[in-house]
C-alpha cells in the first residue's frame, strides 16, 4: 500500500468512508462526489496504480471487481442496468492513481457520447 494514496488510506481505514462491501482483496464505497442517486466505487485494497499496471497476476482479481459490480449494483436498486466506469491514466481522465471501478446509476444516466 501507499502511505499517500487516498484510497490506501481509506482501504486502511485511516479515513472513513460509507462501505458497500468488504473482503480481504476489495472494499465498495460511496463517492463523496456522486453524480447520479447510486455512485460507488470498488477498488482493490493493495496498491494498483492503474489498469495499465495490471498484469496477468490480477487477471482474477479484475474477473472478481467485474463479477461483484453487477452484486452490488442490484442488491443498491440498480434493476435496470448501471454503468461502470474506469478512468486510466492521465488521458483516460483518472485523477485517483489506484485502480478503481465507478458503479454509477439510477435517474436518468446521459450517454457517454453524444451521437449526431
């Protein structure tokens, strides 16, 4: 883990956070930022800066994330479907540098693109 990564420190549980789930490799959580009546995360709880850091060794740890999202998704009220995001790198938008799911949801979700 990192000493200075937010999201080490709330895996930690040096800062609090409104847990969804929790096991020995993964903690879900609220955004403290949603944008949208359900918006959590899932990240894994050593330090991964990226998905471009990934490598075959967390190939069942990703199968897991990407398992245990549509779980989670239904058991917060997300019957109708959600939308998962992962943001990578600087030019992917990613302003958290370890690897983390958006489970996003409910209300009416825009498209990512706009189509003409």
């Amino acid at each position: 883990m990192s000493d200075t990564c937010i999201f080490c420190k709330i895996a930690r549980g040096e800062i609090p956070c409104r847990k969804v789930y929790e096991d020995d490799e993964l903690l879900a959580f609220h955004d403290i930022n949603p944008v949208a009546p359900v918006h959590f995360m899932m990240v894994p709880k050593f330090h991964l800066p990226s998905l471009m850091e990934a490598e075959e060794a967390h190939a069942a740890l990703l199968g897991r994330m990407l398992l245990l999202a549509p779980k989670l998704a239904k058991e917060l009220g997300l019957e109708n479907g959600f939308r998962t995001v992962i943001n990578t790198g600087k030019g992917g938008g990613q302003e958290v540098f370890h690897l983390h799911i958006h489970i996003i949801g409910g209300g009416n979700i825009p498209p990512m693109v706009k189509r003409s």
